[in-house]
C-alpha cells in the first residue's frame, strides 16, 4: 500500500522500516476502499507513522484511551520540527486516527456501552413484531425507538416495568405534547405505547396500563398530503442540471422520487443488482409489503443512472446505487435523500409546509390523478397495501373540483 502512496524512496523506507507496518498497510488499505482520497491516505499515513513510536502492541492486554492520549503527547517529532503539531486540532486528529486504526485491528480496549434499560423487554417484542405481526424493519425500528425514549425518561435504577403506571404515560404524552408534538405524532406515541404495555401484559411484565392509555383523536383522512405541483417538480428536477457530482447524483435521485414516486429508504436500498439493463426493468423492494416491485426503467431515469454511474459513482466494494460523496464513502441514507430535496427546495424559493422526500411522492400521485388514472393505478404505483391509503388523493383532485363548482346549479334549485 506504501508503494501506491510515495514515489520517494527515503519516505517509502522510512514507512516500512517503522513498526508495525503491516498493520498500517492493512488499515491504509481498508480506508482506501472507503474511499478515501489519495491526499487523506497521504494524512492517515504519516500520522499513523509518527504514532507506531510510541505505541507499544506487544505488552500484555488492549490499548486503552489514556494510552493513546499518552502516546500522542509524547509522540516523536519528525525531524526535530514542532510547527502546528501542538495544536488542539492536532491533538485531536493524531488521537482520532489512532483510535479508529486501533479499533480496526482489534486492539483498542473499549468499555462496553451501558445497556439501555429494560433492553431485554424491547428485544424481545421486536422479534414478537417481526415473526408474529410481520411489520417491516423501518416500522419496527421506529416503535423501539419510541418505546426506548419512554422507558429512558421514566426509568429509575430501583424501578422495574411493573411500576410502571398509566400517570407516567400521561404524562409522558403531556411533556411531548408541551414541546411541539402534533395530534397525529402524539396518536402514533400513544398508540405504540398501547400495544407494547399490551404485549407486557400478556407475558407478565406489566398490569393495568395497556388499557387506560388514551390519545388525541384523529379522524379518517382528516389530512391533505400536501406536495408541489408538477411544474414545481419540473424546476427542481431542472435545477439539477449541472455537471458537478453532487448534481448528478441528486439529479437520479429526484426523478426516482418524483416519476416513481419512491419513499426515501426505497431509493437508500436500491442496489446495482435492482437495475436491469437488458429488460430495462427496476427492482423496488417494498419492505411494507415484503416483496418486490418491478418498473419499466425508462429513458429519462435510466439515463440519469447512467450518467451517475459513468461519471459521479464513487469506485467502492459496496453494492448500494447511491453513496456518500464525502470519505469515508458510504451508502446514502434515507435521512440524506430528504435533506437533498428541502435543501434545493429552500434554494429555489419553493414554500411548504413539509418540504422533505415525501412531498415529491405526492407530487407524484396527484400529476397521476390529474392524468385521469384511476385510484387504484394509483395505489399500485405507489405501491399502496390498500385502496384507503390511496383515497386520500381524492379529495386534492382540486381540478375536478373547480370543475364542479363552476357548474350552473341554478336549475336543481
């Protein structure tokens, strides 16, 4: 790995005469599948170098955090100079490097997290979640979540989850509802709360709190999905025009939200192996519905991929289509597709009142109604487990409606 980063062979000697250099080598190389750049290899290189002095790896048991600041402050001074190594940000990179290249090779002693309370407890209705209910990882990530944040808030180190009563629920909900929670967020808290204290009860955790769990009321499809409209679409996906990376990416990005109407984590999760390019057909796994859904890949989107792939894709062993820009190179996660689009929506002066991933899956839906397609095309584009979800988008078909209101009803009076 040295002889891919120096040309100059005092520097290259010096590399490997130092100790440990098979260890180096291994985490330089595993940093460069990361992506990192040559300059930056350069960096972890030389500071791993300096460092391998004044470790000791042979002594008996693990490296731990204080040794390695001891280390640090004591490292030897490449040719006697003391320019910038002193620094706090110095400090701070040399021990970042040393302890993430010591993690790597198994060497670093780390204490063991505290274990979040009654982790047991959520473990165990997570897999009841997944084997019995059937839900989906996202949906029970978030209910753990959820759950996890209650028990940590009313947890005490001589309490148990038979202690646990309805006013401590109440008044959870209270205090999140005092900090800007909505009816609907409240509704689903309340509602995850129910079904765990549910669960607890049936396996003899917790008594009596399942049933006098209350939340606000929400009525059937009392909310509008409000996105942009198909001319605003068309200017974000314009706005993507450019020929930097970053464009390029975000660019296939948007037309898969936008065309497809894709939820955020379904564009995170596609893979290369998802793209058919002799059926010109795209594999959208639906982790709702636990299958997977196949597109006709047309001209514009597949071109969009093409070109990122070509030009913008970043050379690494991971099978996700979209990656970080930045090193260590990485699978784009969900929460960075919504951040893509507010961001561009805030810069081309776009309001709304949600301005994250999933207004352009709205978007998407009401250019199909507006297109005459029936709700329950609709619901299957999108990929909709019943024709409820969809109906929704009846009542924005604001066209229609305009429609009906410019009728002369004089005569039916």
């Amino acid at each position: 790995m040295f002889e891919t980063l120096y040309t100059c062979q005092r520097v290259l000697a010096r590399h490997r005469a130092s100790p440990y250099a098979e260890s180096r080598a291994r985490y330089l190389v595993h940093c460069s599948e990361l992506g990192y750049p040559r300059t930056t290899l350069q960096k972890i290189a030389w500071v791993l170098e300096v460092i391998s002095h004044s470790m000791n790896l042979c002594k008996p048991g693990q490296v731990t955090h204080q040794e390695i600041e001891f280390a640090v402050d004591h490292r030897v001074r490449i040719n006697g100079s003391k320019r910038n190594e002193g620094s706090r940000s110095s400090r701070r990179l040399f021990i970042h490097i040393a302890t993430a290249w010591l993690r790597f090779t198994g060497n670093l002693d780390e204490p063991h997290a505290l274990q979040k309370p009654f982790a047991h407890y959520i473990d165990d209705y997570a897999r009841f979640m997944s084997d019995q209910r059937g839900l989906s990882p996202v949906t029970i990530k978030n209910y753990c979540e959820e759950i996890a944040n209650f028990l940590a808030i009313v947890w005490r180190p001589d309490i148990s989850l038979r202690a646990i009563t309805i006013k401590d629920v109440d008044a959870y909900l209270a205090y999140q509802g005092k900090h800007g929670w909505s009816r609907a967020s409240l509704h689903e808290l309340a509602s995850a709360l129910r079904v765990f204290f549910r669960y607890a009860e049936g396996q003899g955790w917790a008594n009596g709190v399942a049933a006098g769990i209350e939340a606000p009321r929400i009525y059937a499809q009392e909310g509008l999905p409000l996105g942009p409209t198909w001319e605003d679409v068309q200017k974000i996906i314009a706005s993507f025009s450019g020929n930097n990376a970053s464009d390029i990416r975000n660019r296939a990005i948007v037309l898969l939200l936008a065309i497809y109407g894709l939820r955020r984590g379904e564009v995170a999760r596609l893979c290369l192996d998802d793209l058919d390019w002799v059926g010109e057909i795209l594999h959208v796994s639906r982790p709702k519905q636990r299958c997977a859904q196949q597109y006709p890949l047309i001209p514009l989107v597949g071109d969009a991929i093409l070109r990122y792939l070509k030009e913008s894709r970043p050379r690494c062993s991971h099978r996700e289509l979209f990656l970080t820009r930045e090193a260590p190179v990485r699978p784009l996660q969900a929460g960075g597709i919504s951040s893509i689009v507010r961001a561009r929506l805030k810069a081309i002066g776009i309001q709304l009142p949600r301005r994250g991933s999933h207004c352009l899956r709205h978007a998407c839906a009401r250019h199909l109604l507006d297109a005459g397609f029936t709700l329950k095309e609709i619901g299957d584009h999108l990929g909709h487990r019943s024709a409820t979800a969809t109906r929704v988008y009846a009542k924005v078909d604001l066209n229609s409606l305009r429609d009906v209101a410019e009728l002369e009803l004089g005569g039916l009076l």
